[in-house]
C-alpha cells in the first residue's frame, strides 16, 4: 500500500468484519505516513439511506468529487482510533471542498 495521507478514505472492518466501513482520515500526514505509528484516527462514512433523508447536524456530504458513487455521509461527532494493520483498502482522497466542509463541522462540533 502506498503511503497513506490525511484525508484518504480506508477501507476498514469497523464496526465488524462483516460489516466493513470507509474512514476519512484525520491522522496528519507525518503520522499516517509513518509507519511506526500503529493507530490512526478517522471519521467513519456510510451510505445515506434512505437516500433522500436529510443530512443530520453531524454530518458532511461525500460524493463523486470524493470517490463514492452512493449518496455517503462523513460522520464528523465521532473520532475513532483503528490499527493500520487493520486497513482493507486504500479507497480515494477526500476532495479539496469537502475537507474545508469537514474540518467547518469539526470546529462546530467540538469548539475548535
């Protein structure tokens, strides 16, 4: 796997292994690219549904532009630590607008 950056979707068996989800991830660069560093942090992503609900205070729209074909929200409330070794898949890079739409929401969530 190439070296992962902040802002890239994985692909990881969050909640189960059954039930594998795609993470943004919010680890900075210099420790998702460094290997050393066994955790890294992320917000989970998951397919609206139903597809024409509105979007919940928490969370950001994903789309085409971020690598999705299905209408997926970025839940932005809760930060979760999983295992590099975990990783199933390097998906795609979060795009320029929805990062600034992530960290908008993460400021009006946690104070920041």
């Amino acid at each position: 796997m190439s070296q992962l950056r902040q802002w890239d979707t994985v692909l990881v068996p969050y909640p189960t292994p059954t039930n594998p989800h795609y993470l943004v991830l919010l680890s900075p660069d210099q420790l998702a690219g460094n290997t050393d560093f066994r955790n890294l942090n992320g917000l989970v992503c998951s397919t609206l549904r139903p597809p024409d609900r509105p979007l919940r205070s928490h969370e950001v729209f994903l789309d085409s532009a971020d690598g999705f074909e299905h209408k997926t929200v970025c839940r932005c409330h809760l930060v979760i630590e999983f295992a590099r070794d975990d990783i199933l898949k390097r998906h795609t890079r979060v795009s320029t607008a929805r990062q600034l739409a992530i960290k908008r929401k993460l400021r009006e969530i946690f104070g920041l």
